[in-house]
C-alpha cells in the first residue's frame, strides 16, 4: 500500500467512524425530519410536505464542507386497523476536502402512527437507504508529477482500483406527539441509525459505520396570543462520539388570519464544544425560509477565525383536495 493511499484509507476511515453525529449535521434540525427519525415523516398538520436545507461550513479553511438535504413527505388516506400510514423520502449530500470526499445517501420512510388519547398520538417509521462514499484522485497532486514544475499531465504513479463504495442502511424511530389545542405542542422521540453494521470498503478493508443513536425533543408554548415559546434539544451518540445541540427563542404572529399567515421566530443555539448560532424564521402562508450561522468557539477556531457554517432553509407544507370515492349524477328536471 503506497503512502497515499495509507492516507486516503486513514481519512475514509476517521470519516467513517464520525458518521452522522460528526459530518453530517444541520444546526436547524428541527427542519430536517426525516434525518432526525424516520418515525417524523408523519408529523405535520397536512398533507404534504417538502423541503431542503443548504449548508457551507469552514468556508474560511481550504478543506470546507458542503451539505444538502432534501426531502418530502406525504400522508396515506387509506388506514389500516385504525391507524394512520405515511411515506417519505429524504436525499443528503456532503462534500469536503481536496479530493472532493463525498457522502451521498437516498432514503426512504414508512410509518404507522395511532392515537392513544384527544392529545397524544404515538408513532413507528422505518427508513430503508442506499448510500455511497466517493473521493477523485485526479484532483490531487502526487510527488511524480513534479519535475522542474508541476505537470498535471503527468501520471500520478498511484494505483487507485476502487474510488467509490456503496452501503445499504437500515434505520428505525419511535415518536410522540402531545399537542393541547393552541396552548402547547411537543414532540420528542428516538431514532437508531446503521442497524446493520453497513460496511464501507476502498481499499479492501471493511469498515462499519456504528450505530448511531438520536434522542430530541422540540417543543412549543403559547405565552400570548402573539407569542409562542421555542425549545429544542437533540443528542446523538454513535460511539465514542457524541454531540449534544440545544436551542430556544421565540415566535411572533405578525397575522392569524387564515390563508394569510405571517410570523417570525428569533432563536439562539448551541452545539456542546463546538460553536453557537443565531437562527431566523419567516413563516408566510404555507412557506417557512431560515437561516442561521454557526460562530466557532472550539479548538478548530484558530483555523477558522471563529467563522463557522452558515445555513439555508425552506420547506413548504401543502394541503391536497381528495376527490370522493363515489360520485353521483344530479338527475335535470
């Protein structure tokens, strides 16, 4: 094994070992269901719901992250034993580094839900996915293509048999709704990640990505008729890491009336050791736009100047009209 290729199968390998809890992560979690638990695919007062989240991370250092994530969900009318069916489906993406290492990743949820009282309703999902770990050589620079100056031309002298890998995944989550008309709402829950010990290989050396473990809980509360409390937390641990982000603001109704809609929530948060991050929400109608930035605060600061990632949400959430089943001819008198 030639000494880039030790380096290639180092870097593939702490990335590995990171998993969800380390490189792929959004400070808005709370708009990004489906990669919080599967089981989330049914939560929402609609019927439909879409949306994507942009993240540019380190911009400040040469090896900075790009992630997306885009998603939907959609409600089943058709019930089964008195329970309520949904689907979804969320695709992620992340890049980094000069070789461009990427994660790409199409999953696809299920879930049951029921109520179990007027105010609770409890759900299961399960996320069934295909992903793959890329990086591209011809990106790098070797020491052969260096002679009096650096010849790109050149061949690099390196052997790379394999440049990409695929893994199947299989995930799992539990979920509780509580909601008290317009007094209160929370939801928390639990999701497991990599049950099956997916296996990652570039260089012929199986690497498994851990289970990972998400436990969050979002909740809301009406303090006025204007203005409602926000609270968020999530912890993820996929051993040894683990990463704990909280955070709370508040929202305030610019107008309640119906198919006019319009708010705007202010929060603060923070990633444990990691960086605190302001985050804005407009809501108007069916729509909700955010942002936020990440302020560095760990040890990385001195590579970053401070600067973190910063991040671009949108989701829509969209009411179908369901055609009767029967229809019946309206006799002419």
């Amino acid at each position: 094994m030639t000494k880039i290729q030790q380096f290639i199968f180092l870097l593939v390998f702490s990335f590995s070992l990171a998993g969800k809890a380390q490189d792929i992560h959004f400070s808005q979690y709370s708009f990004t269901p489906s990669l919080l638990s599967p089981a989330l695919s049914q939560n929402f007062n609609s019927e439909f719901r879409g949306g994507a989240v942009y993240r540019n991370q380190w911009a400040s250092v040469p090896v900075n992250y790009t992630t997306f994530l885009g998603y939907f969900d959609k409600k089943i009318h058709t019930s089964w034993a008195g329970n309520s069916l949904a689907y979804g489906m969320h695709f992620q993406f992340d890049q980094a580094g000069d070789a461009g290492l990427s994660w790409m990743q199409l999953q696809f949820n299920g879930v049951i839900s029921r109520p179990i009282s007027p105010m609770v309703t409890m759900a299961l999902g399960v996320g069934l996915g295909y992903g793959s770990r890329q990086f591209k050589p011809e990106k790098l620079s070797f020491g052969h293509q260096f002679t009096d100056q650096y010849r790109p031309n050149l061949p690099s002298g390196e052997n790379f048999t394999q440049t990409s890998a695929g893994f199947s995944d299989f995930s799992i989550g539990l979920h509780t709704h509580v909601q008290n008309h317009q007094l209160y709402k929370a939801d928390m829950g639990v999701s497991w990640s990599h049950l099956n010990h997916p296996k990652i290989s570039f260089l012929g050396e199986d690497i498994s990505l851990l289970p990972s473990i998400q436990i969050y809980g979002l909740g809301q509360v009406s303090l006025s008729e204007k203005t409602d409390v926000l609270a968020n937390a999530v912890y993820r641990l996929q051993n040894p890491y683990s990463e704990w982000v909280i955070s709370s603001g508040l929202k305030y109704y610019l107008n309640k009336e119906t198919n006019q809609n319009l708010a705007v929530s202010i929060l603060a948060g923070m990633r444990w050791g990691d960086a605190f991050f302001p985050e804005f929400h407009v809501y108007y109608k069916n729509w909700n736009g955010g942002l936020s930035y990440d302020i560095n605060h760990s040890d990385f600061k001195v590579a970053t100047a401070g600067k973190g990632g910063v991040e671009f949400s949108i989701q829509y959430i969209a009411n179908q009209i369901v055609p009767p089943k029967k229809t019946k001819i309206c006799p002419i008198f």
